[in-house]
C-alpha cells in the first residue's frame, strides 16, 4: 500500500516534467510500475533501470542531432 502512494506522488511529480502527460495520468503509472516492478523483483528492477538509462541516451543523441 504505503509502496502505491509513493509510485503515485512520484509519478505526479514526473508528469510536471514531461509533454502530453497531466498530473493524473503520471500518478496512475507511477501506481502501475510499482505494482509491476514488485512483481517482477529485483532482475526486473534491474532491466526497467537500463531500459530507461538507454531510452534516456537515445533521446538525448536524437536532439542533440537536431539544429537548434
């Protein structure tokens, strides 16, 4: 339970900072990846983390290559 609440105010928090993404919406996937993420367990944890840090790196070459 206490693990929903802290998925649902980090995943508010996160929605301020992206596009297309309200306050509510963030919250319900900050709800569904700690529902998710317990159950895959800590192998699980692992693949969501370099799965972001890749998703992160490929984004950041992709503006990176755009003229300002």
């Amino acid at each position: 339970m206490l693990g929903k609440i802290i998925g649902g105010i980090a995943g508010k928090r996160i929605a301020k900072h992206v596009s297309g993404v309200d306050q509510t919406g963030g919250a319900i996937a900050g709800v569904v990846a700690a529902t998710v993420l317990r159950r895959f367990g800590l192998a699980g944890i692992a693949a969501a983390a370099l799965g972001g840090y890749a998703a992160k790196k490929i984004a950041e070459k992709r503006r990176s290559g755009k003229p300002s």
